[in-house]
C-alpha cells in the first residue's frame, strides 16, 4: 500500500472509529505509538473460553487460581483493543503481584468471534458476568478502559451481586459525555476533524498495532474493518445508564480520566455525584491515549479503591 493509501485509510479509520463513551473506540484508545505490544512480558497460567449464548467467550488468567480465597480482579479492554495490546506490557504485571488477574476479550475482540446479532453494551455485559460463573468466580473487582469502563460499570447496574468494586478509566454513562467534537465526529463520520481533534485521535501506529494483533488472533482476520463500523453504530445508537441505573449501584466505584480525555471533565464529576460512593482522578497531562501508560499513577489510587471494597462497612455506615 503506498504512503497516501494507508494515510487516507488511517483517516477513514480514526471516523469510523470513534465509538463513543470513554469508548472513543472505546479505546480504540489505549496507547498512542508504542509498536505491537510486547507479548513475551506475561504469559498466562490459564486461558480458554466460555461458551456465553451460544458465543466461546476468550479469557485469561494470571496470578493463580481465579476462585480459590482471594478476590480476582478482571480487566475489560477498551474497543477494538485486546488483552496483549491494552494490558499485557504494565497493568497485568502490576496486579498479578497481589491478586489474580482475568482478562476477558470481548464479542469481535481478540480471540473471541463476532455474533451474527449485533453487538451491545448490554450484552458483553452479560458475556462478561457469563464467564465469571464458568469460572466458579462469585465476586469481583472490575477495571475497565473506555468501553471496558462501560462495561464495568454496567456489571455494577446489572449483575451486582458479582461486583464487589468498579474502576472505570476514561468512561462515561451517555455519548453527550464526550467532547462536543467527538460527539459529532461518532454521529457523522463525513464531519472533518480539526487539528485540535487529530491530535488526541488514534494514530497510524496505534492502527498498525489493532490491526496486527486482530489478524494474528481473531477466527476471522478479515473482519476487523467490519467490526470497527458495527461498534462505532452500537455506540452512537448507545442509550446510556440512567441516573437510576447510577444512583442504584452500591459497589465503591473509582473513576478516573485525563484532563485532555474524550471525556469532559465537568461529565465526569457528574457521574461521580450520581453514584453513591464514588471517587474521582483527573490525571494530569493525560490523554485517553495514554491513561493506560499511568499504571505508576494508577497502582496505589487502584489500590486504595480496592481496600475500601474488602473493608466490611459498619453498621449504619454511609457509603
């Protein structure tokens, strides 16, 4: 392909991409520039799937048994990321040090198939609760990127039981989260972005990276362009939590953004009002890129968050 193939398909890419909520693609966002991730850092001690209706759901485990004493904690990668490109290379490595770690890889992520229904939020909200009851897992810690946080937080919403806690980075619970720009770039991908915009987008090596590791993992390695403009529709015909759905949760939830994110600050603080015992970060200098290079920033607040989740209240006690 020459030069100004692959920048007009980067271009076209960076539209379809932009799935809304902390999901700008959802992720599609987690590093910016950094070549394939370095797979060799974490090797799992357990891997396999869940079949979830009728869907063999990916998974991974790390730091020893998943349901034997100690609670796991579960990472949910942002669109059209997968576990090696948004975690295998820092956030793994850092908690598999005290917890067991699961990875799940979302319908049409990785190495998990895409449904013949269409994908939505709701639904890999169930696969993901599916393949913790394959796991015999009862309860759980939940840290999800952008459509991961989406998904962590709708665990909360709809499976609470299972939740023990949520950390949701670069997440919102509606579209009109995002910045204005974003929002109309998710509703109409003909709209050209400005400069401003580009900036914070995906670049040709975050692509390069998706793109490698989708056909070096998927059932179908031709499909990535196919599921890249189904979940950009699911997430711009996305209907959001409610503040119902927010004000109902009882897990100790942290979020955390950057304060150049997809998501506005002012959204964010929000949402945090919305639910009843919840913190928020503003990491400073930090893009949805690049929130997931803040493992050194992200580690002790994590951690923190999580102590409040293995503390039992006292009675009477305010959440």
């Amino acid at each position: 392909m020459r030069a100004s193939e692959s920048a007009g398909e980067t271009r076209r890419c960076r539209r379809r991409l932009l799935l809304g909520a902390g999901a700008l693609i959802a992720a599609c966002l987690g590093r910016s520039g950094k070549g394939l991730a370095k797979q060799a850092d974490v090797e799992a001690e357990s891997s396999g799937y869940a079949m979830v209706d009728g869907l063999r759901v990916y998974y991974e485990v790390h730091g020893g048994p998943a349901n034997e004493g100690r609670t796991p904690i579960v990472l949910l990668h942002g669109g059209v990321m997968s576990i090696d490109t948004a975690f295998a290379d820092d956030l793994i490595p850092r908690f598999v040090r005290t917890r067991p770690v699961i990875a799940i890889e979302q319908q049409g992520h990785g190495h998990t198939a895409d449904r013949d229904s269409s994908p939505s939020i709701g639904r890999m909200v169930d696969d993901t609760a599916g393949v913790l009851a394959h796991l015999g897992v009862t309860q759980a810690d939940l840290f999800g990127h952008s459509l991961g946080g989406m998904i962590a937080v709708g665990m909360a919403v709809r499976h609470p039981g299972v939740v023990r806690s949520v950390i949701a980075l670069s997440s919102t619970y509606a579209l009109e989260g995002m910045q204005p720009k974003l929002v109309k770039l998710q509703r109409d991908p003909t709209h050209q972005p400005s400069p401003e915009l580009i900036a914070i987008l995906p670049t040709q090596a975050d692509f390069t990276t998706w793109r490698a590791s989708f056909r070096r993992n998927a059932p179908d390695p031709t499909a990535f362009d196919r599921i890249v403009a189904r979940l950009g529709k699911m997430l711009a015909e996305w209907k959001g939590w409610t503040k119902a759905d927010l004000n109902a949760i009882r897990a100790p939830v942290l979020l955390a953004i950057g304060d150049n994110d997809f998501v506005r600050v002012e959204h964010a603080a929000e949402m945090a009002r919305m639910i009843p015992d919840c913190q928020l970060a503003v990491l400073p200098g930090t893009t949805h890129m690049n929130i997931l290079q803040r493992g050194a920033w992200l580690e002790p607040m994590v951690e923190a968050r999580l102590a409040t989740g293995e503390r039992p209240r006292t009675k009477g006690e305010t959440p």
